[in-house]
C-alpha cells in the first residue's frame, strides 16, 4: 500500500532501512535522506501496525529520444528479516508498476544488489558505465592543449556550478539521450552533500565558454573522475590537461566515462590503459506504447513489433506497428501477426539498452528476421545518478 507521509511512518521507514542498509545515523535527521523521502512515494507492508517491507519511488524527469518524458526511480527495497521470503516485494512491486502506468510514468530504473532478483520483474540490464585505470606512467601520453584555462571549486561555487549546467543541458535538449534522468536543481544539492568529497572542474575554451566539467577527488595516492562532459575533444583535452599539470604525483588515476565514450583516443599509446564496462542500472518498461512512441529507427518501413508474457503489465502484451516514411514515425496498436516477438526483458534491453535489435535475434532475445532491415537508434546515456 502506499504509505501517507507522517511521523510515525517515517520512523518505521527510518528504523526498517538502517536495518536492512546497515545504516549508522539516524536517518531521519540525514539530509541527504531526507531530501529525497521528500520528494518520494512510499510503498510499505504492515502486519500489527509495523512496517515489514518497503520500496521507495521517486519520479524523476528524464529523456527518451525525442520526448521528455518522467522515469521512476525504485530505491531502498528492503524487508524485515522476519518478512523476508514472504513475497512481500512482490505484492509491492505489483501495485508501484500499476500506479506507475496510471500516472504515465512509461519506465524505472533502479541499481540492483541481484540482477536475476529484479529479473522476475521485468527488469533488466540497460545502463552500462565504463572505466579507464592508468598509472602516471601514463601522463606523457595525454592529448593536451595550450589554450583556455580550468577553474576549480565545488558545486556551491557560481561560476564553475554555471558553466558545468549549461554543459549539462546541452546533450538533455538534444534527441540522442536514449534513456538518461534530467537532474532537478533538489538532486544538484543532493549530490553535493552525497558525495562531499568531490570538487567540481570546468574548462573554459579559448573565447571564454565552457567547453567541458568533471567531478572529481582523491583518495591516498588515487585521482578519481567520477563525472566527465564535454561538448569538443578539446574540452577533453582541457581537463585531461589540468590533470597532467596538476596531480602528476598521483600514483593512479580511474576516470568513470559513459559507455560509449572513447577517452582512449586521447592517449597516443592506448596500450597504457585498463578499459572494462560494469552494468550500473536496470530498466524495466512500464508502458510499452509510450516507450516504442519514443525510439528513432534507422530506415523507412513498416513493422509490426510483440509483446508476451507481461505478467505484471498486461496493458503491455500485443502488438504494435511501426511506420516510418516521409511522414514520420507512428506507432499503433494492431490486430496482427508480428514481424518480430520477443518479452518485456528483451524488448527492454532494445529500446532502453544497448542491444541492437539484429544481436538480439541472434541471442534468441527476440523472434525475428535476421535479414530485417529494422534498427533502433542506439543513442548514448550522457549521466548517470545512483538512487
């Protein structure tokens, strides 16, 4: 059920998820908690008026190729050690998908402690984050440039928190953001207090605008990058320029890039560099219409696109067409044998993942013609927030 917001359920929440998180605060006197219970639904399970389970949700704008639309953001799924097993999750996750779909937010997120758990939900694998790890052996190998200058502060810092959110914005007012949250100003400050170890650098180009930012810190003798943007290789070059001249005397360096990223092409001798890809969210499409609505296919043509076994959705389950021609691109429901067939989990890895529709007919993902010249714009996720 979903849960009103008063004292006493907080405390219940507060005492559940120190529990179950192996908290050490009291959380209703934390603020980064705080901040985002506020700005949350709760959904929890009473038995003699005390909270046995309990999900968060949080709606959070965000962008899915050509629209802007909302994505729930599922977090703190926790139970009682005595609630656990009872299926309790289930029920929960149930009535937070229905109410998803009737306040049209068409998909979640979440960061899993058991991909196969989430699974069972139609959730799956979407956001991939990489990593590059080098020594300072490496620094002589850096693209750099001469020009343009970085400023260096935290987020409370004006200037570098001004140039960093016009950087921002470029990429959120674009089609290309496949399945990215657009951060309100609350989630901002949130972040700084989250992670009060960071500062904030902003490269300013040779004319004087900003041209690209990352978050970083360090630890002992490690440099993280925990955030990089740019919207030129010479902002690339900038940052990675102020590092070389900057924290030469670290001994390593990890900067954490988006999965499409090609950071390496900076390095004249990418030999020096450790690159590897870990999974970093789930999706799992609430409103399968809404989400199809959204995507950009490479050629014209028209297709018609299944979907079965949608336990949980079952708005979800039928068929679709898709046309695109001169007119545009439309998307309708039909009465009709489908070109292509697959589970809300596999369609979820095509249109809000990585996976191309032509790998994932080869996985088995997807029933289909291999020879279809149907594809999905692929597109890129730019950010990427832990809740």
């Amino acid at each position: 059920m979903k849960l009103q917001k008063n004292d006493a359920n907080l405390q219940q929440i507060a005492r559940l998820i120190k529990d179950a998180f192996d908290k050490d605060t009291d959380l209703t006197k934390d603020q980064v908690f705080m901040s985002r219970y506020d700005h949350s639904d709760s959904y929890g399970i009473l038995d003699k008026n005390k909270l046995q389970s309990y999900i968060m949700v949080n709606p959070f704008p965000a962008r899915v190729f050509t629209q802007k639309t909302k994505m729930a953001g599922i977090g703190y799924v926790s139970s009682d050690k005595t609630a656990r097993g009872k299926g309790n999750i289930t029920v929960l996750m149930r009535e937070i998908l229905k109410d998803l779909h009737q306040e049209e937010i068409p998909f979640a997120n979440l960061a899993s402690f058991s991909e196969n758990f989430y699974r069972q939900y139609g959730f799956e694998d979407t956001i991939y984050q990489k990593k590059y790890v080098f020594t300072n052996k490496a620094l002589p190998y850096l693209r750099t440039i001469t020009d343009g200058k970085t400023i260096t502060g935290t987020w409370s810092d004006l200037l570098v928190q001004n140039g960093a959110a016009q950087l921002y914005e470029v990429p959120m007012h674009t089609s290309d953001e496949r399945n990215t949250m657009n951060r309100e100003y609350w989630w901002w400050n949130r972040m700084e207090k989250y992670y009060p170890e960071r500062n904030l650098a902003v490269y300013f180009g040779r004319v004087g605008l900003p041209q690209a930012y990352m978050f970083y810190h360090v630890k002992n003798d490690t440099f993280f990058v925990d955030e990089m943007y740019a919207d030129a290789g010479d902002g690339i070059k900038g940052l990675l320029t102020y590092i070389k001249e900057n924290y030469a005397d670290c001994a390593r360096f990890e900067i954490l890039m988006p999965e499409e990223s090609k950071l390496e092409n900076f390095f004249t001798e990418q030999r020096v560099l450790e690159i590897g890809i870990k999974p970093y969210m789930m999706s799992r499409i609430v409103d399968f219409e809404k989400i199809i609505s959204c995507m950009k296919v490479v050629n014209f043509g028209s297709y018609t696109i299944r979907v079965t076994g949608d336990e949980l959705c079952p708005w979800n389950n039928g068929t679709w067409q898709i046309t695109n021609d001169h007119d545009g691109y439309r998307v309708k429901k039909v009465s009709a044998s489908a070109d292509f067939t697959g589970t809300i989990n596999s369609w979820t890895k095509v249109l809000l993942g990585d996976m191309i529709l032509h790998d994932a007919i080869k996985a088995g993902e997807i029933a289909g013609d291999h020879y279809s010249k149907l594809e999905f714009v692929k597109g890129t996720v730019s950010f990427y927030d832990y809740f």
